[in-house]
C-alpha cells in the first residue's frame, strides 16, 4: 500500500484517521503539525515535524492529505495546498467505503469524502475540499475549491456554490441555488434564494 502523510492533528485528523484506515488503500505515514500543537501521537500515529520539515519528508513520501478543519475560514487549508502544490506533492482523493460517490461524478485531488455521504450523478467537487459524514451533494451541483460540507448538509440539485465556502451542519440549499465565494451558511440555515459572495448566513 502507498504511504500517505497527513497535515494537521486536531479533531479533523482524527476522523480522517478512521476514513483511512476503513479505506485500506492508504498507509499512514505519521502527522505533521505546528510544534506548538504538541508531540504526542494522535490515534498511534507520530507526529514527524513541522512545516519546515515537510520537503524533507515528501522525499521520501510523496502523497499527502491536508487533515486541518476548515469552519469560519478556508485560510488554513489553502495555505497548505498551495505549500503541498509548491513542493510537488501529490494529494489523492479519499472516499470512505461507507460514502456513495457516483461513478459519474468528478472529484478534484485532495478532497475528503467522509462516512455516509453521497455525491450524486454529474455533481463536481472542487480541490482540497470536506464532504463532511452523512452530507448530500445532489446531481449536477457544482462545489468549487476548498469548500466544507459539513455533517448531514444538504446540497440539492442544480447548486452552485463557490470557491471556499463552508456550508453549516444541518443546512439545507434549495435546488439551483448560489452560493458566493468564501461564504459561511450557518448550521441548520435553509437557503432558499443566492447568497452573495463573502456573507454569514445564521439560522
């Protein structure tokens, strides 16, 4: 099996951990992490540096899953992707074998499809994006780059949402809705009509 390197050792790390390890295509290398996130192994596996030990490390394996969560802002994430891009790693695709992802979907590199998700017929998820456990993103929605779906979200057909977004657990777009870039919809929100770039929708 091929070694893979996980970014980031919080909460989402763990839950990425179980998608993995489920999966069975992946070994996991160890964690990198800030030092000041502490040294102690997260599900077993070590924490092998920092990011300035990362191009030593993608030396010897090349694959690597950004594992940072992603709620008010996508800033985290895409720092790491454009790091993780730079240096020529590469980012796989992970669905869980509990998630229904349609043979007739696109899935961009790097994306993690969790527990219980569906991803239905012609949807497209973008780059280094979260489709959270039991979430729904229906056919033909388009989900750009580094978005978060997150836990029972439902994204129905014809939806559009934009680069960077986080749709709240619970929520619910209305079909062919869109969702301007690096938005926030609350959990719980019903969105019904567009949401203009930059807002926070609340329930």
């Amino acid at each position: 099996m091929t070694s893979l390197l996980l970014i980031g050792g919080g909460g989402h790390c763990r839950a990425a951990i179980d998608v993995i390890e489920l999966q069975g295509q992946f070994v996991i290398k160890g964690i990198v992490q800030p030092s000041a996130d502490g040294t102690a192994p997260v599900l077993g596996y070590p924490i092998l540096g920092d990011d300035e030990d990362l191009p030593a490390l993608l030396a010897d394996t090349r694959q690597a899953l950004i594992t940072v969560g992603q709620i008010k802002t996508p800033a985290i994430r895409q720092r790491l992707f454009e790091r993780l891009s730079s240096l020529h790693a590469i980012m796989p695709c992970i669905a869980s074998p509990r998630a229904h992802v349609s043979r007739h979907a696109e899935v961009g590199h790097g994306t993690l499809i969790m527990h219980g998700a569906v991803v239905n017929a012609r949807a497209r998820l973008g780059v280094n994006g979260i489709v959270n456990s039991l979430s729904l993103v229906e056919h033909d929605a388009v989900v750009g780059d580094h978005c978060h779906i997150s836990t029972g979200a439902r994204v129905n057909g014809g939806v559009t949402i934009e680069d960077g977004c986080f749709i709240g657990s619970g929520a619910v777009l209305r079909e062919g809705v869109r969702i301007g870039a690096n938005s926030v919809i609350g959990a719980g929100c019903i969105v019904k009509r567009d949401v203009p770039a930059q807002s926070v929708v609340k329930a």
